[in-house]
C-alpha cells in the first residue's frame, strides 16, 4: 500500500467512525476519544512485542491467540493518522520535514 492509498483509507474510516459514533460529533471529543484509543492500540503493541520475546508471564502467553504483531503496529499508525486526518495535520509533509530534520543530526556522519 502507498502513503496515498493509506490516506484516502485513513478518509474513508473517518467518515465511517463519525457516522458509528455520533456522540463523539464534537470534534474536541473526537480527538481525545482518538487519542484515548492510540493509548490503547499502543498498550495492545507493547504487550505483543513482549509476547514476541517470550517476556510476558506464561498465564498471558497461554491466553495469547495468534501472533498479531503486524497488526498491532498497523493500529497504532491507522489511529494516529486518524487524529492527524481530525486536527488537520498533513502526515506526509509532517514526516518529510521530519526525516529532513533527522538526516541533519547525523549530516557529519558518512
């Protein structure tokens, strides 16, 4: 999937969890709901990495169903897009400026 392909997916989930959750309409809710949420599917990403390494208790790990760590980190990026597509922040220019801003750290370095 290209950055494109997950933005306009990012636009259409939007418009479905409005239409799902009304009660959230205002957007000052919307965004704290979704950032309530990134906490959450980042908590769910942390317990697979442990799981990954064998770090959790064995009564988790028996629990545990599937491998679900690619779709763990898909969450975490999904929602934060989602709260990016709420408070109008353009993720691609926000992630070009970003690396720009990394690249230069190490800029001496070869």
């Amino acid at each position: 999937m290209t950055l494109k392909g997950l933005k306009q997916f990012v636009k259409k989930e939007d418009r479905r969890l409005k239409r799902n959750f009304p009660n959230l309409a205002n957007r000052e809710k919307m965004v704290l709901a979704r950032t309530v949420k990134l906490s959450e599917e980042v908590g769910e990403l942390a317990a697979e990495v442990l799981a990954y390494h064998n770090w959790q208790r064995p009564s988790k790990l028996i629990n545990r169903q599937e491998p679900n760590l690619a779709h763990e980190f898909a969450d975490v990026i999904i929602t934060t897009m989602l709260i990016a597509e709420e408070l109008g922040v353009d993720i691609e220019l926000a992630l070009i400026d970003k690396i720009k801003k990394i690249d230069k750290r190490y800029q001496d370095e070869k």
